[in-house]
C-alpha cells in the first residue's frame, strides 16, 4: 500500500475529510491520500443528496486543499466517465497509472458491502480496505457481526477516529450555507444596498 483511494461526494470537503484521511495516513504509513470525488449526477439522483455542488466547484474546492497539503492527490477520473463508475473500476484505473491504492472508507459503509456494493472481494483481496470509525462505531465489532464481514477481515485495517471529527459532516456544511444565504437575502430587505458589503464584511468592533 502506497496510497489511500479516498472516494466521497466531498459535497463540500470539509476538515473531517482531511483530518481522517490525515490519520490514516499517518497510521498507516501510506506516501499520500488520493481523494475521488463521484459524479454530480450521481450523488442528485442515486444518493439523494438535497444538493449537489457541481462537479466543477467540487474538483475546484479539493484542488485548492491540495495545494497547500503535500500528502494529497485528487483524481478527476470518475467524473470524467460518462456514467458513475464502480468503486473497484476506479482501483484498477489507478493501478493501471502505476499507483497502489488501498481503499480508504468510513465504518458507515461496512454495512453496505455485503448488499450494496460490487467487486467486493476483489477490492479487499487485491487492493486492501483502510475503514475509519464514524459516530459511535466500533470496527472489529461491525467486523463480527455477519460472516461476509467476518471472511473480509483479513484484509481490513482499522483506523480509530477522534471523537471530535466523526460528528462533522457535510450534510450540515449545506444546512449552514443555505441559511446564511437565506439570511443574507433577508438583510436585502431591511437595508439600503450600499451598506450591505460594510455589514456583512466588517469586523465586530464593539467593546467589550
């Protein structure tokens, strides 16, 4: 394992996306952590998401994250297709660019596998799975818990996440933005228009 496949909507990125995968970097040993954003698409129409950012501003978001962040990659492969691709297609394109991926996932997923997903055993026997705790779960237990999971276990690593990063997500990143935008447009009608950058771009200089 050289580096970690990192796959998500990153719908937007957020410092829980870049604190785990920089935990499992460092608990693993890999050089870097390749981050995959899936289709708009996809995310609207198979995931349900409330709203997706396009595929534009999402690449734009991680590319600006990483280039201050040595240790991370991302790839525009599967928005480049012209439908979602499997996660295991991906893997194989990746080592096909001479990288050697592991799967980077959230513990939130390991219920999905055994149902939900393809090449399962594929993806664990030939690349390898890195699986973060997210929320209360414990990995060995959800591990144990159907013997599908159970023949995986070989071949999953378990990283422990911090309690403070399994509760961000970027469902409430959306909620905070379109509040603040609702707001903003409700300042529209409560004040004259030139004042509106001085009130919402200056600085509390209040005294305390």
């Amino acid at each position: 394992m050289r580096q970690l496949a990192f796959f998500g909507a990153f719908n937007p990125p957020t410092l829980a996306h870049l604190n785990l995968a920089e935990l499992a970097l460092e608990q693993t040993g890999a050089e870097s952590v390749i981050f995959v954003p899936s289709r708009a698409d996809y995310i609207r129409e198979d995931q349900g998401k409330d709203r997706a950012f396009s595929d534009g501003e999402r690449l734009s978001l991680l590319e600006t994250l990483a280039r201050t962040r040595p240790w991370m990659q991302v790839c525009s492969w599967e928005m480049e297709q012209a439908s979602q691709p499997r996660t295991y297609e991906t893997l194989c394109h990746l080592r096909r660019e001479g990288y050697e991926p592991a799967l980077l996932l959230g513990s939130d997923k390991l219920p999905e596998l055994e149902h939900g997903w393809k090449h399962v055993r594929e993806i664990a026997e030939e690349f390898g799975i890195v699986c973060l705790s997210r929320g209360e779960d414990n990995v060995e237990s959800l591990l144990g818990q159907t013997p599908f999971l159970t023949s995986l276990k070989p071949y999953i690593r378990p990283v422990e996440a911090p309690g403070e990063t399994r509760q961000i997500s970027s469902t409430r990143v959306r909620r905070i933005l379109k509040e603040i935008r609702e707001l903003e447009e409700e300042m529209k009608t409560l004040v004259p228009g030139e004042l509106l950058p001085l009130l919402l771009g200056r600085e509390d200089t209040r005294a305390t």
